[in-house]
C-alpha cells in the first residue's frame, strides 16, 4: 500500500478510537466526521486552484499571429479564476468565439 493510505487508514482508526472513547457523540458521527478529514487530507492536493493550465491547453489553439496575442491574453486572464465556477468556463468560449471571429483559431 502507498504511505498516503497507511496514513489515512491511521488516521481513521485513531480518530475513531478517540471519539468513542469521549462519548460527546455517537460513532456514527465520529467516523462520519474522521472520514470526511482524512477525504481532505487526501483529496485537496488534487484540486485545481485555478484554471491556468486550462487556459494554456487553449491558448495552444490560437494562431500566433500578433493582432491575435490580445485573445491570449483574455484566455490567460481567464485562467485565473476557478475552473469549477460557470463564470470562468463562459469566459473561454467567448474569448475562443471572438478570436475565431477575428480569424486567430488555428484549423483543427
């Protein structure tokens, strides 16, 4: 097993251990709120803060010309918002709409 594992599965029997011995609440809380810990613990280094890369993997779709380096810029301005959140997703296609507009899309 991978260390993250053996840590998780210690934190989680550590932490129920602890809150039945306290008794404030039930197990069933206990184990529910140990596994939600551990879950961040594991999974927060996996979520994206921003959506630079995003933002690059299409910049890498614009034409290099430079009347078209003010759409890579818009789609790299873009990129620093959170890739979870509508608002970021819309600026991509828009600005990827208006570059093709302009004639700045590569042919795929």
């Amino acid at each position: 097993m991978q260390k993250t594992t053996l840590l998780a599965l210690l934190l989680l029997a550590c932490g129920t251990v602890i809150g039945l011995l306290s008794c404030s609440k039930s197990p069933t809380d206990v184990a529910v709120d140990t596994a939600n810990a551990v879950g961040h613990k594991l999974l927060d280094p996996l979520v994206l803060k921003d959506a630079s890369a995003q933002a690059e993997r299409m910049v890498a779709y614009l034409s290099d010309k430079p009347e078209c380096e003010i759409y890579k810029a818009r789609m790299r301005e873009a990129g620093k918002g959170s890739p979870y959140e509508a608002t970021t997703q819309r600026g991509f296609v828009q600005t990827q709409q208006d570059a093709c507009k302009a004639g700045c899309c590569k042919p795929q």
